[in-house]
C-alpha cells in the first residue's frame, strides 16, 4: 500500500464512519482515529509522509471556516465570559500545571520544555468539540460555549507553545516579550482577518456565479492562515475572525442557489478533512511506539500521570468557573449560555478532547537547538503528548455518548419548537407586509390578493404547522396534500423529461454541453 492508496482509504472511512458512528451511538472522529490506529500496526501499511510544519496549515482552517459557518458572531459575544474563563484562562492554567508536574517526574526536563508540553497539551480540539457535540443532541447552550473554547483556544496555546519552543532553541525568554507577540499576534490575525473578509464580501458580490462564489470560500481560509503566520500573526484567529466577518455580512437573503450549493459543498468538505484529520492522528501512533522501545512502564506511568493533570485540572476549574458565571448571571442582565446543573458541567468537562493541532504541535517539535545540541526529552514530549491525546480523544470520545444517556443532558425540543414557531411567525408577518406594500403601489385584483395572503400565511405553516388554528390547521392541511399529490405528478412529469434528455447525451452528433445545460435547467425545475 502506497501514500495515494491509504489516502483513499481514509477518505472512505471519513465517509462510510458518519452513518456508521449513526448506528452504533459513536461520533464519526473517535471511530476514525480508532481507524488509523488500526492502519498503523500492519507492517504493509505505510507512515505517513506528512511534514509537521503543514499538518496545521493543510487540515485547520476549512475544518474552522466549517465550524464558524454553524454558528454566529452573536453567540461568541454572548457568551464571551465562559469562552474567556475556557479558551484563555483555562489554557494557561492547565499548560503551568502540566509544565509543574511534567519538569518534576521527568528527569532533566527543562521548565521550558515543559511548558511546551503544556501548551500542545492544554488546547481542547475545535473539530473533535464540535463534531461530538453536534452529534449527541447536546443542550444548544452546551454546544456553543464547547465551540467557542474549541475555536478559541488553539490561539492561546499555539502562541505558548511558540514561545516555549523560542526559550528552549535559543536559550533565552523574557516574560514582557512573550506578552508583546502575544497581543500583537492577535491584532495582527484580527486585522488580517477583517481586510480578507471584507475584500471577499465585494468579490462575491463582483463574481455573481455560485460555482466562482463558493471556490473563493475554499481559499479564504487558507489565505488568512498563511497570510497570518508569514506576519508573525495567529493563522487560527485570522481564520475565524474572516469567517465571521463573511457570515456576517456577505449573507444575501435572496441569494438562495449560492446557500444552498454552499451549504452542500462544505458538509462535503467538513466531513471528508475531519476524517482524514482523526485517522492521521491514528496513523501517528508509530512515532510514540518508535519512542518507546524498551521504556513502556516508564513513559506509560509519565503520560498517564499527565492525562490525570489534564483530566482532573479542567474538573477542578470548571466547577468554579461554572459558579462564578452563575452568580454572575444572576446578579446582571447577561445574556450568556451557560450550564444550568453539574449534569451539564460533568458533560463539558468530559467533553475535553485533545486532537489535530495537538498532534501537529507534538511532531513539529524540533530536533536540536540553535547550538546543534538535541532539543531537550523531545522523545519523551512526543510520546506524553500522544498518550494524552489517544487517552482523552478514545477514552473519553467512547464514553461521552453513555455518560450523556446516562446523565440524561439532551436538548430542550419544546424550546427549539418555540424558537421555531416564533420565526415562522415573523416570516409570515414580513410575506404579508411585503404584500401590503406592493398592494399600495399595483392595481391587485380581490381575488389575487386573498390568494397571495393565504400563500404568505402558509409560509409560516409550513416551517411550523403548530401556528395554525385548529380550522385552517384543517384547510391547510388539505392543501398540503393537494401539493404533494400535484408535486408527485410533476416530478413523474419532470423525471420522464430528465430520463429522455440525459438518453440523448449518449446519442451520435449529441452536444454534451448542451444536453448538460438543458439537463440542469430541469434539474432546477425539480428543486421548486
């Protein structure tokens, strides 16, 4: 088996894990890293040939820009306390912990060595975060504040882990400077972030085509990580700060082919890279085994010492954190997302799993110093660090699914229906306020009018049938069934058309173009 070849059967496995993970109660990334564990024991399967320097910059940012898309600038302003408390605050707790106890079991280990094993530790894994709880039918609350500290944190832990490393190769650290390129990391990726967002914003609007608009999505992502890591700034934060920006502000209601093909196209893309990112870091699993020849027990004892840091640290400051933010709450008019029980803030804390940049940070760490000396315990760094993150992202990705049933924390559907029916409501309102203007500028006959009124009427059953009197619950109900019969004869109609059309592509003198335009002509069609 070739590179080429076992990337094939990673992209199956990204594909076939979803609705097998579906069935056997298991998020679709723990089954594929448990899929590159089990590649990378045959001897016939290649390692994987990947520079460390590109696993973060080929995989993060359309896994984020993914991300960013299922949620809103709103939800990260709202719930800006908690995502501090676990994105920032949390992350340089646990990196001094890790890098306290770390320094002190491992013989030798320089304190800045440790750090840096407490930074590509610390940071829980965006994809992992967002992939698991979207698939557990976790309380909406729960999700966001677990995406925003998943999408947050790699910034505070990558600038960490670069100034750990830069003390360690150079021999020298200031604690001022180290402040320095963090605030100007950020304000460099922010403003990186703002040009690249709005300078896609006019683009999409210029393009005016879905297949160009969408194709300039897949490379904004990447622009603003290179962009920003050649500049010395975080590539994380410009990723997120320019995929909020277009979330924001280049959405046009009207422009219905472009969401839709969009929304397609980066399912697509989200579930194909998140695959291939978790068996990776299955794959991975040789550079620890190759650490550990002759040294199990010991490096086995380190790593799950560390994990115990790890786990039980994120434990003891979300019990807090979580309280304060309660109080908080109480005491002000926030309005924050936070858990409401310890059932929810159990769920948060086993929810932490480590992963892709974790893996990428671990194997990127260098091989000697700056005086050509070996960069110090680098073995022993790399072999901690994936025991910590096949420990939490196996361990605890197997047993989330039963601790959620078990603990019975799912999302309030009465509350989701309620936000539902209120925005058909208002969809309803606005159909037939826009009927009423045109009404006081168009001649519209009596019976057009009434007609386009239980049309606008309808728009708001249809997304929720709850808001309709029992008696027009009754009449749209029948229309309803009117529809679905006139649409499933039309789609016969239709199916009957496309069969003929898509037959005389194969015919001799037939102009594939042009069948092919007349083919998605009908396709759309189909789709009204």
């Amino acid at each position: 088996m070739d590179q080429l070849a076992l990337l094939f059967v990673l992209l199956l496995g990204a594909v076939v894990s979803v609705p097998v993970g579906d069935r056997v109660g298991l998020p679709a990334p723990v089954l594929m890293t448990l899929l590159g564990i089990a590649l990378a024991v045959p001897d016939f399967v290649p390692n994987v040939d990947i520079p460390p320097d590109l696993i973060l910059p080929a995989l993060l940012p359309p896994l984020l820009y993914a991300a960013v898309r299922r949620t809103s600038w709103r939800q990260f302003a709202a719930n800006k306390r908690p995502i501090f408390l676990l994105a920032v605050a949390l992350v340089f707790v646990t990196t001094l912990c890790v890098a306290a106890v770390a320094s002190a079991i491992v013989p030798g280990l320089p304190i800045a060595a440790a750090v840096a094993l407490g930074a590509l530790v610390a940071p829980p894994d965006p994809v992992a975060a967002t992939a698991v709880a979207g698939q557990l039918g976790l309380p909406r609350r729960l999700v966001s504040i677990l995406e925003g500290e998943g999408l947050f944190n790699d910034v505070t832990a990558i600038v960490l882990y670069h100034v750990a490393i830069a003390a360690v190769v150079s021999g020298a650290f200031s604690p001022w400077e180290a402040g320095l390129d963090l605030v100007l990391s950020a304000v460099v990726a922010v403003v990186i972030g703002l040009a690249l967002g709005w300078g896609t914003q006019r683009l999409i609007a210029w393009l005016d085509d879905p297949t160009l608009q969408i194709s300039l999505t897949l490379l904004v992502p990447y622009a603003a990580y290179v962009l920003a890591e050649e500049l010395h700034g975080s590539g994380v934060l410009a990723v997120l700060t320019a995929a909020l920006f277009i979330a924001e502000y280049a959405a046009d209601a009207d422009d219905v082919a472009r969401r839709l093909a969009g929304h397609t196209f980066w399912d697509i893309v989200d579930t194909l890279v998140t695959g291939v990112a978790f068996g990776l870091i299955g794959l991975e699993l040789h550079n620890a085994i190759r650490t550990a020849s002759g040294r199990w027990s010991e490096l086995l004892g380190w790593a799950g010492i560390i994990v115990a840091v790890v786990v039980l640290v994120r434990l003891a400051w979300l019990l807090p954190a979580t309280w304060l933010t309660k109080r908080l709450h109480a005491k002000r008019d926030y309005d924050e997302e936070i858990p409401v029980s310890w059932r929810e803030t159990v769920i948060m804390w086993w929810a932490g799993m480590r992963g892709v940049a974790s893996v990428a940070l671990a194997l990127a760490v260098p091989l000697k110093t700056e005086d050509g000396s070996p960069f110090p315990d680098r073995d022993e760094i790399v072999f901690i660090a994936f025991g910590v993150i096949m420990a939490t992202l196996v361990l605890q990705g197997l047993t989330l699914p039963w601790l959620v049933k078990r603990l019975g924390v799912r999302a309030d559907p009465d509350r989701e229906k309620e936000f539902e029916r209120e925005l058909a409501i208002r969809a309803a309102k606005a159909a037939k306020r826009r009927l009423r203007e045109i009404e006081e500028v168009e001649d519209l006959p009596e019976e057009l009018l009434e007609q386009m009124l239980r049309r606008a009427f309808d728009i708001g059953v249809r997304i929720s049938p709850d808001m309709a009197e029992e008696e027009r619950r009754e009449a749209h109900e029948q229309r309803t069934r009117r529809v679905k019969r006139l649409r499933r004869l039309q789609g016969e109609l239709m199916s009957a058309a496309r069969h003929e059309v898509l037959a005389a592509r194969s015919e001799p003198g037939a102009d594939p173009e042009v069948v092919d335009r007349v083919l998605r002509h009908l396709d759309v069609r189909s789709l009204r």
